[in-house]
C-alpha cells in the first residue's frame, strides 16, 4: 500500500478538525422573546399610523372649517406624511432594540434575565436554589413555536418566568441537561388533546 503525502496531509487536517471539534464548549445561550411578538407589535404599529391618518383627513373634511384654511391644510399634506412617517422609523427602531437588549441569559450556573436601553436591569437567578422547571405552551405557542418556561427558587419561595419564549422546549431540555435532579412540570396543549385511536 502506497501512502502519498496528499493523503498524509488530509487525515492530519481532518484529525486536528475532528479535535477541535472535540473541544468546542458553549459558556452560556442567549434566549430572546419570540419574534413573533416583535412583528406583531410593528403591525400594530403600521394599524395605529393608518387610523392616524383616516382620523386626520375625517376631521378635516368634518371641520366647519373656511374653505381657504381646509385648502392650506390638505396642501401642506405632504408635511403631516413626513412626521408620520419618521415617528413610525423612530418607534420601529425603538422595539427592534428594545427586543434586542431583553433577553435570558443560561450559564452553567445561572439564569440572567437582562433588559433596558439606556438603564440596564439584570436580575440573576443561581442553579442551587431551583427545585423546579417547567413549561407551558398554548394552542398559539404551538402553532408559533413559542412558550413560557417557569422554575421554582428555594430562595425566595416564588416562581420565575421566561415569558414568550421561542422554542421553548429546547430550552427545558438545556435546563434539564444543566440541572439533571430536579422535577420538570410540562403544560402542553398536545398532551390535553386526545388522540383518536386512543378510544
């Protein structure tokens, strides 16, 4: 057998990827709310611009207004449009951030619930004190894939809540694999519903 120092060459880069693909570990995974919320909350936004503008032009067109001074107005138009629509840019760009900068943090020793723009707020809750986790799910949170994952503190005897999560049962099994001895409740829409062949 011939050995040439091509394929010397590829099972040493295929031996150092293979290590280091050994050593890769995660020191903590970001949980955001789940997106949907986010485009929810612009299409309501885009709802609150439009009945701006459909109250804007009813109440002129009502207005016992002179005809000179409602013909000023519906020609400087374009000057209302304008303000319109840097509010609405101005407040997209504040919930893209504001859902940026709110999110959970999971360490292998603690949960960090981080949020706010300009004054941040961190609350931390250690592995040690939780006796339980657990997770709920509606008929949306299915369809959506999202839920509210929840976990009990010794601590401070008081549940704790992920609220709106995305995909929220990849991360009880990210807790449950970090904390292997406590009691996991699940809340699921799909465990209720029966199936037919069941009867």
């Amino acid at each position: 057998m011939v050995v040439t120092k091509q394929s010397m060459e590829e099972k040493e880069v295929l031996f150092s990827y293979e290590k280091k693909k050994e050593m890769l570990t995660v020191s903590h995974v970001n949980v955001r709310v789940s997106i949907v919320f986010l485009l929810l909350k612009l299409v309501l936004l885009d709802i609150l611009a439009a009945f701006f503008v459909i109250l804007f032009f009813s109440a002129l067109s009502f207005a016992q207004l002179p005809s000179e001074v409602r013909l000023f107005i519906f020609s400087q138009y374009t000057i209302y449009f304008i303000l319109l629509a840097v509010f609405k840019v101005a407040m997209t760009i504040f919930l893209v951030i504001q859902w940026l900068n709110e999110y959970y943090e999971i360490t292998s020793t603690r949960i960090h619930y981080r949020r706010g723009i300009i004054w941040r707020r961190e609350d931390v809750y250690e592995f040690m004190n939780i006796r339980s986790i657990g997770l709920k799910q509606s008929i949306f949170g299915k369809i959506f894939s999202f839920g509210t994952l929840y976990f009990y503190s010794r601590s401070t005897y008081k549940y704790y809540y992920l609220n709106d999560i995305h995909n929220p049962l990849r991360y009880l099994n990210v807790l449950h694999s970090l904390l292997p001895d406590v009691d996991i409740e699940k809340d699921l829409i799909r465990e209720h519903i029966r199936d037919v062949s069941e009867r």
